[in-house]
C-alpha cells in the first residue's frame, strides 16, 4: 500500500527527533497537529485525504511567510528567521510552485475562455477564478492568482 502524506509526516517527524533537528521535529509536530485538528473538526471525526493534508501543510505555509513578514516589520529578525526556516520545511512536502511565467499563461487561457463565454472586464474576475483555481490547486498561492487574473482582464 502507499504510504500517505500524513504517514509520511509521522516517519519524516519520527526520523527528526531521532537525529535531534529541533526545526524540523517542531514545525512537523505542529503540521500534524494542524491535520489532526481538521480530521476532528466538525461533526464526526474523519481521516484526511492527501489533498486534503496538502491544503493544511499550505495554509501553514502561509501563516509562516506571514509570521516571517510580521517580525521583520517589528525588528525581530531572529524571529523571522526561524519563521522561514519552518516554511522551508513545509515547502519540502508542497508541489512545486508555478512561475510567473506559467501561471500567465494559464490565467491568459481562462481569461480567453471566460470572454469565449461572454464574460468581460471586472466583472469576470470570479468566472477566471472558478477556471484558474482547478488548474493550480496547491501550486500557486490565491493571493498570486487573484493579481495574475486582474492584471490580465485590465490588460
């Protein structure tokens, strides 16, 4: 059988504590936290599906970069450091990102199928993000996509 993202995570954090790397040891712990309380939020108790385990490790992600930015604008910058260490740490289980250059070409094709369908201007910006969003689930961060898709229907 394969072995599941989360499952990986249990060996990856095991193999951390027993090589003594507090970094890794302490943001995977926190990881699997993060999926444990999803599978136990809501009304029945459930076990994550690798995409599913995928979103979480991206939103703590996220919330490191944030971190990251959030104590380099307060002048603690061995904060921030640390902050994106962790994320480096996430990152290493994520898919890899797409470029500028790839997701320009991607939103540039919804954008032209959203107008095939008759959506122009502003307000085709949720019918581009319904298209776009499928095409770069995990790989592209929303806050990316979303100026990708506004500057190609301002263009």
């Amino acid at each position: 059988m394969a072995t599941t993202l989360k499952q990986q995570l249990q060996e990856d954090l095991t193999a951390s504590i027993r090589s003594r790397d507090e970094l890794r040891s302490g943001t995977l712990r926190l990881t699997l936290t993060a999926i444990t309380n999803e599978e136990v939020s809501g009304k029945e108790a459930r076990e994550l599906s690798d995409d599913e385990v995928l979103k979480v490790i991206t939103r703590e992600a996220k919330k490191r970069r944030e971190a990251a930015e959030a104590f380099e604008q307060g002048g603690r910058a061995e904060q921030a450091a640390r902050e994106r260490a962790e994320g480096e740490v996430l990152a290493g289980y994520l898919p890899q990102q797409l470029s500028d250059e790839e997701l320009g070409v991607l939103v540039a094709a919804a954008v032209a199928e959203a107008r095939a369908a008759g959506a122009e201007g502003p307000k085709a910006m949720g019918q581009v993000m319904k298209l776009v969003n499928p095409k770069v689930a995990g790989r592209a961060e929303g806050g990316r996509v979303a100026a990708a898709v506004k500057a190609a229907l301002a263009g």
